[in-house]
C-alpha cells in the first residue's frame, strides 16, 4: 500500500503494523517513491547471508602479487608539496 508521507507521519503505528502483517508499505513523498516500511522479519530475511559493513571494514583485502608490489615499490615522498 502506498502512503502520501503527511498520512505515514499520522498514523506510523498503523504503517508499521501493515508492514508486519500485510508486507512492505511505501511512503511517498509529492507522489514518488520515496521510502518502503519493512518489518523485521522482511528486513532480516533481505539481509540474511549479507555481510554488514562492519565485517567488510575488519576484512582483510584480497592482494594479488601485482598490486601487493606496486604498494611495496612505490614512492615514499608525497606526490605534491602541501603548504599548511
């Protein structure tokens, strides 16, 4: 179901129990698009095997031999003077 954001404002709690028991509910914002209400059980089906950001932030990344040596080799200096 689609709501004008002035009503989703007025009446969240009954967005948000739509959106558990109906599935999503979208807001929209001058008649476009401009947010869907999930519940948590959607939301954490749609997440479900996805890394968060945290967890790519404390990956290691994946160096091939080539770009491992370009960081090694490169140069030391700044590549500009900046004056501060």
């Amino acid at each position: 179901m689609d709501w004008p954001l002035q009503d989703a404002k007025n009446q969240f709690s009954k967005v948000v129990q739509k959106a558990r028991s109906e599935g999503p509910q979208t807001v929209t914002l001058r008649g476009e698009r401009a947010a869907v209400v999930l519940s948590a059980e959607d939301y954490d089906a749609l997440r479900a095997g996805k890394p968060s950001l945290v967890d790519d932030l404390l990956s290691e990344p994946i160096w091939d031999d080539e770009l491992a040596d370009a960081v090694m080799t490169r140069d030391k200096t700044p590549s500009r003077d900046v004056a501060f």
